[in-house]
C-alpha cells in the first residue's frame, strides 16, 4: 500500500520524538501500534467476507446455469433406461437359461463304461 523506506521512517520518528517528547514516545507508539493491529485485522477480515460472498456468488450463478442445461439431465434419463432396458432382457433370458440348464443335468450322458 505504502511504500516507505528506512529514511522516511527515520524522519517519521525524529519528528515523533520532537512533537511528543521521550517520555511519552514508547506509549504512543505502543497504543499506535495496537490500534495498526487491529486495524490490519479488521481489513482482513473484511476482504476474507467479501472473497467467501464472491465465491459464494460464483457458486450459485454456476448452479444456476447448470441447472438450465438440459444435457445433462437428458443423459442420466438415457442412462437410466438403458440400464432399466437392460435389465428387462436380462430378466427376459434368465428363466430360458435356468430351464437349459435344469435339462442338462436331469440328462445323463449315454456311459459305455456301465
């Protein structure tokens, strides 16, 4: 935000010193400090607010569109009755194949040993 160097900061507390004096310079910096803190986190907790309401925004208008593209609902029903189809001729030939299968047991091979 600010950029300032070593020298800035040095003419800042020359200054400080002279206005304020030294026995009151270690409390206000203290107190200047505190109320700096507290307002880094204050803007910091701020734009962590608004970035969650940003994503949160981002979020809904991507559902929204989402939900107006019929593609995709379009190829679950297909895949639902495929597999729905599927599984009718699966039930289809399932008796045919138990019936052969019951026939091929009760059916013993002609044995020339006995």
């Amino acid at each position: 935000m600010f950029d300032i160097g070593f020298w800035e900061l040095a003419v800042i507390g020359v200054v400080a010193l002279l206005v304020i004096g030294p026995e009151r310079l270690p409390r206000v910096a203290r107190t200047t400090g505190l109320w700096v803190g507290r307002a880094r986190r204050f803007v910091s907790g701020v734009k962590a607010d608004i970035d969650r309401e940003i994503a949160a925004d981002e979020l809904k208008k991507a559902l929204a569109k989402q939900a107006q593209s019929p593609a995709l609902y379009d190829i679950v029903e297909e895949t639902r009755q495929t597999i729905r189809s599927a599984g009718e001729a699966l039930d289809e030939t399932a008796p045919a194949t138990a019936e052969q299968e019951n026939k091929a047991v009760t059916q013993k091979p002609n044995d020339a040993s006995g």
